[in-house]
C-alpha cells in the first residue's frame, strides 16, 4: 500500500517557530520527535506532504509546487503561516508539496486529494498539532475521500493523556464516517 506523511500545521500560527511559547506550552520536547519522523520518512525515500493554516489565502493559491524558496507558501518571509525552520522543508529537485488549508480539515482543500490520488496514494500518516481539531478533522476528511488513516501519536501535539484518548480519537473517526458508508482503516501507532 502507498503511503504519504501528512504534516499539519507545524508552523508559525501554530507558535513552532516560537521556541519561548514552545517551552511554556509543553510543545519543545516535539521539535525532535517530529523532525525525526520527517528524517526518516526522507531516508526511506518516502513522500512527505505539509499542511499550513491560511485562512485569508485566495482559492487559487491553496497549493505550492514551486520549487524556488521565493513564493513557497511554506518558506517565503511574505506568508504569516509558514512551516517551522526545523522541518527544513526541501526545494529544488526533492521538492515537497505544501498545501494551505483554511479550516481544520486540511482535505477541504481538493488540490490535496487530487494530488494523493494522482500518486495511487492509498493510506496516510499524520503527525502534528491540534490533536482533538485539525488533526482529527484531516484524519475524518481523509476517509471520506477513501484514504487509510494512522495517526503517529508521538508526533501528535497535544499527546493523549492516556490509552483511553487514543480508543476515543479513533472510534470518533470511524463513527464520524459511518454514515457515509466509508470502510477505510484508522489506526494509532506510537
């Protein structure tokens, strides 16, 4: 099965740039875990995907596959959301797409669907922030649009606090998309 690393908003709206407000929230300690799953899945040659909240974006302007830092809606100095410095988002010719989203559903942005889907992507790993929202919401969107979903809990911001959280977060994905007739798998992996 294909599978695409999913990073959501691990970027300057979300403070990833702001090492005092990662202290003070809990979030320093993350920095490591995520940039070393974003390393791995580089090693392994894998396909590593951003997502950044812009909500004043333009429609037209939801997706980045330039491949020059200047203009990258996820490195350029003009954007307010850009990626953390940490993740070292790559141009030139290992170029890695950058999609905005304007909601918690990073999937409400079609050009991302569009481009998994053009890859024979079939499942999706997600890390990154606003475990309870955007995540939860990107994994729901996911399996509407018949992707499997595994959350990487230790790359996930919030963490769970207990076992407890991962059952809910889980079940709440699948109930959610129950309606809809979905039978995609969603799984959480440490």
């Amino acid at each position: 099965m294909k599978e695409a690393l999913l990073v959501v908003d691990v970027d300057s709206l979300n403070h990833w740039d702001d090492e005092d407000w990662l202290k003070r929230n809990g979030r320093l300690a993350g920095v490591p875990v995520i940039k070393g799953i974003v390393d791995a899945e580089r090693e392994q040659g894998g396909i590593v995907l951003f997502v950044v909240l812009d909500y004043k974006r333009p429609e037209y302007a939801w997706h980045q596959f330039a491949q020059d830092v200047q203009g990258c809606i996820g490195c350029d100095e003009q954007f307010a959301s850009r990626l953390a410095p940490f993740l070292e988002h790559r141009h030139g010719e290992r170029f890695e797409p950058v999609f905005a989203k304007k909601t918690n559903n990073a999937f409400m942005n079609t050009a991302l669907t569009e481009f998994l889907l053009e890859r024979n992507i079939e499942k999706i790993k997600l890390i990154g922030c606003n475990l309870f929202q955007c995540l939860k919401d990107t994994a729901i969107g996911a399996v509407a649009n018949g992707f499997h979903v595994t959350l990487l809990a230790k790359g996930a911001f919030p963490p769970f606090a207990n076992e407890d959280g991962k059952a809910w977060w889980r079940d709440n994905i699948i109930f959610y998309n129950s309606s809809e007739g979905t039978h995609m798998s969603v799984t959480v992996e440490e």
